[in-house]
C-alpha cells in the first residue's frame, strides 16, 4: 500500500492515464446501440429520396382548387389511386387539367401535381359532406374513379414531404464521437447503412468479497447482511454504457478470489471489486492482489492506497493479467462503494467507451440546510443530496454515514465540500455533482 495520502483527483488522474480506449470494430446496427462512433458517417442518398405526401388526400394542381369552399367547391375527375410504394400513377400518368389522384401517406407525388389536398377537406369521392377518412379500395373500388369534391384551395407544394428535406447527399449524419441510440440507428438505417465503425461496449465484471454476504432471496443468519454491492455497481456499469456481468459474493480466501478474478479476465474489459481493501486481519483483496504484478512490466499490479476523502478512504487500482485488464478495488461499505464507482469507475468506462466527457456533470448550488455541516479537514467529504434545478439549490439528504444506503437511494447528486472547508452554513454556494 502506498504510504502517501492521495486526492482525489491524483487517483483520477492516474487511472485515467492507464486506461485506453478500446479498439474500433465494425458491427451490424443492431449490434452497435451503446457504442461510440470512430468516424463520421456521411449521407449518400436523399432523406426522403423523393417528394411524398404527408398526409391521405388528393394530388392536385393549385389552380384548380383556387377559389374552392364547400358551397362552390372544386369537382375534380379522379384518376386512379398512388399508394406507399409506388413509382406514381399506373401508366405513368400526370395528373392534368381539372384531374386529381388519390394518394395516401408516404406515397411519391404524381407528375403534374403540385400540392396534396387532406382528404377532410374533401368529400372523399363520395358526393356527400366533408369526409373524416379515405376510402378503402376493397370496400369500395370506385374511390380511384369517379369525381371528387375539394371544399379548400392549397398553396404549392402544401402537405408535400420535399426531396432531400431532412438530409442530402454529402451531409454529415452523425459525426465521430456520437452514441448509437435508438434515434441515431434509425437514421442510420433510413440512409442505408447497415454496418458502423464504433468502440464496443466495455465489458465490466462486479466482484463482491466477504463470507458475511448472503445472495438476496437467500435466508439470513447470524452475522450475515445482503451483497448489495456488486448488484448496485452492476446497475451502474450498465447505466454507465457497458456491459456488465456480476459475480456472487467470493468468501474471504485470497486463493478463492484470486482463481475467481483470473477466470473472469477472459469476458473482462476492466475488473471491479467491492470489499477488502482496509487495514482489517480479513481484507481478502489486498491479501490476493498484493503480488499480481509483472516484475517485467512497469507499473503492473495493484497499488492500494488511501485517498483525501470520505467516504472512500481506501482504494486499489492496477492491471493484472496478461492482457493487463484494468482492476479498480473499491471499499465494502454501499455508500462508499457507490461514491467511489462514481468518481473512478464510471469516468473509467467513459474512457474506454472512447467518449471526451467522462464525468458526471457538476453544477453550483445554494446548500439549503437547517444547520451547518461539517467536514474532516483535509478531506473532501461527498454527501448525499437532492438537487432542485429550478430553485438552484440543494438539500442533504440522510447523514455522512458509509453505510447509510437508503438515503443514497433518495439521492440524486452528491454534494462535495472542498479538502480546505470543515463547516459548510446553511446558503454556502457549494459544487454539486448530479446522478440523474
């Protein structure tokens, strides 16, 4: 163990430096949601690729509309029917002189035509009042002939979805660095691509230590709490975008958990432990870890240190393995747990994700608390908060505690007082790091 106290932004830093992204693979779209882009991607075809209508109606010309109202409306000959999917009118036919056709949504706008009327404001071909609804075919197959009665003029280019109006051909689509969300895959598919250049997910394994951990559902005994640790960093690696995989709580033998590390690194982008780094006769992961290294690769190994902050004193951080997979070691109890994924390993995953943001965003906020907190000179504390954005103010919630995992679940920022500050008074402007 490192002798020297740390801050927290040294140990930050220091990770940071170790991790790199990983390596770009290109991956079928509904492979790549999660990943982050390694370079842009460019239009080549017109979104949408030809002029269609937005809405049920009727492709006309504008002068022979001019004028209509449902008293002198507008008789026009149909012509025949342009659905989704078609190449235009059947014969390729225009639409001319006091001529109008069916179309319905999606469809290409017929040659000739120059507006799309909504066919509410027409009678639908049926001779009567203003219809609510185009007429089905197989219900009526005289709806693609006869006339048409339209109660409204149109302006050019009315209800007409333009060629290349959402994207061009050499626009950028999205841009290196972007997220592959559920909107960026559909604009991906909508111009044609079916594979993208991206940095994979990180795959993260959450390994809880301590022989006093019982699975949930399981029935307690005596000296025995619930692992929620290595469920909670789970979530978190999850919402952090990687893939996580959790492994049930290792007993307190260093052998176990040494084999139990070294049989996961093959699924491991990078590696997290919960428990078993302090000064205690049973802290099982210093014990397995403290002689990992490769004596022939410098700075391999775990180097378990003490940091300027609470909770979260004690951390581990290193490489092990032959292909030096990152390993965080966290303390046991949930809060500092928690605070400490936020802090190293989530802006780690971020880092290997390839992204430039890694951390959480910070905010200043008015401290709107009945009384003074307190903080440990020469630490930086993080306590537990909820921020309201609109009042620009936020309130602890629950005590300093490490153990104190239900006011963390009411939590949605963490308030941070400064190494230097061991008093913050109620309408202390203080930093603010938001979870939500």
């Amino acid at each position: 163990m490192s002798s020297t106290m740390w801050s927290v932004d040294e140990h930050l830093a220091d990770i940071l430096e170790a991790v790199r992204p990983l390596e770009p693979i290109e991956l079928q779209l509904h492979d790549a949601q999660g990943c982050v882009l390694v370079e842009d991607v460019m239009v080549e075809i017109a979104l949408p690729p030809f002029d269609n209508s937005s809405m049920d109606g009727y492709a006309v010309r504008v002068a022979d509309v001019e004028g209509a109202d449902e008293e002198f409306p507008a008789v026009l000959t149909v012509i025949g029917d342009v659905a989704a999917g078609d190449d235009g009118l059947p014969g390729d036919r225009a639409v001319g002189p006091g001529e109008a056709a069916r179309i319905m949504t999606g469809a290409p706008l017929p040659a000739g035509a120059e507006a799309v009327v909504p066919v509410e404001w027409t009678d639908g071909g049926t001779g009567g009042g203003p219809a609510d609804t185009m007429r089905s075919l197989r219900d009526a197959p005289e709806a693609a002939g006869g006339e048409v009665r339209v109660h409204r003029p149109v302006e050019a280019r009315a209800h007409v979805r333009a060629r290349g109006s959402d994207v061009k051909p050499g626009d950028l689509a999205l841009g290196a660095g972007s997220v592959v969300g559920p909107p960026q895959i559909g604009l991906l598919a909508a111009i044609g691509r079916s594979t993208v250049k991206v940095r994979p997910r990180p795959r993260v394994v959450v390994i809880s230590t301590g022989s006093e951990l019982v699975q949930p559902g399981e029935e307690l005994t005596g000296g025995q709490i619930y692992d929620s640790n290595s469920f909670a960093l789970t979530a978190a690696a999850k919402d952090a975008g990687a893939i996580a995989y959790r492994v049930g709580a290792v007993t307190d033998d260093a052998d176990t958990l040494r084999a139990t590390i070294e049989d996961q690194l093959i699924r491991a982008d990078i590696v997290v432990t919960t428990g078993g780094v302090s000064v205690g006769a049973y802290d099982v992961v210093k014990e397995a870890l403290a002689s990992v290294g490769d004596e022939d690769e410098p700075g391999s190994g775990i180097d378990f240190r003490k940091l300027a902050m609470q909770p979260g004193k004690p951390q581990g951080f290193g490489s092990i393995g032959p292909d030096h997979t990152p390993l965080l070691a966290l303390p046991g109890n949930p809060v500092s747990s928690y605070i400490s994924f936020e802090l190293f390993v989530r802006p780690a995953i971020r880092a290997l994700m390839g992204l430039p943001d890694v951390n959480r965003p910070a905010v200043r906020a008015v401290l709107k608390t009945d009384k003074a907190l307190s903080s440990p000179s020469g630490r930086r504390q993080f306590l537990r908060g909820t921020y309201d954005a609109e009042a620009g103010t936020v309130t602890p919630v629950g005590g300093s505690g490490s153990h104190l995992i239900a006011a963390l679940a009411q939590a949605d920022a963490l308030i941070v007082l400064p190494e230097d500050v061991t008093s913050a008074e109620p309408g202390t402007d203080t930093e603010v790091v938001l979870l939500r």
